[in-house]
C-alpha cells in the first residue's frame, strides 16, 4: 500500500514552497535461518522464508523559484523519516526549468 500528502504555498509571486510526506508497506518473504532435525536425530542448519511488513516514510521539502524571465530554479531534498529499508539520509535536487 502506498499512501502520500503534500501541499504547495505561494510565498511571494516569484516562490513557491512544497511539502510532501511519502509512506509505503512493503510486505515480502525474507530469509532466516533455523535448524531441523534430521532422521539421524542430529541438527543442522537450513533456511526459510517469513513474509513479513515494514514500514518506509520519506518526506520531501523544497522551493522553485523564477529569477526572471521564462526560467524556473527548482531546489529540493527527499529525506527518510524513519530508518527502514536501504535509502539515504537525504537525496538533494536541483534543477533549472525554461519554458518557451
């Protein structure tokens, strides 16, 4: 399941700030190990697989904004909010936009 919420607000009338808040359940067989019990009454180790949920929730915070003309600068990070899965603390964006 994924799920999201966000807003953009004018600041002046060359800048905008956005917000976003991003989640997802991940639900997925993963690995552990355990031990059975051969015929010969000894144990040994083998794998099996759980189906287990986590949680990842990233948020995102950032501005565009128009120095003049047809130009739009775009500045932004994409930041975890909790410490689940393999992500980075923070991803930066920064972009330059014209329009024609």
């Amino acid at each position: 399941m994924v799920y999201g919420v966000g807003g953009d607000v004018g600041l002046t009338q060359k800048m905008t700030f956005a917000a976003d808040f991003f989640g997802e359940r991940v639900t997925a067989d993963r690995v552990m190990s355990k031990w059975f019990i051969a015929a010969d009454g000894l144990p040994y180790p083998t794998i099996a697989f759980q189906k287990q949920s986590y949680e990842v929730m990233s948020g995102s915070a950032g501005f565009k904004i128009n120095p003049g003309g047809n130009f739009i600068v775009t500045v932004n990070a994409l930041f975890r909010l909790n410490h689940t899965g393999l992500r980075s603390k923070v991803a930066p964006l920064i972009g330059l936009s014209y329009t024609m």
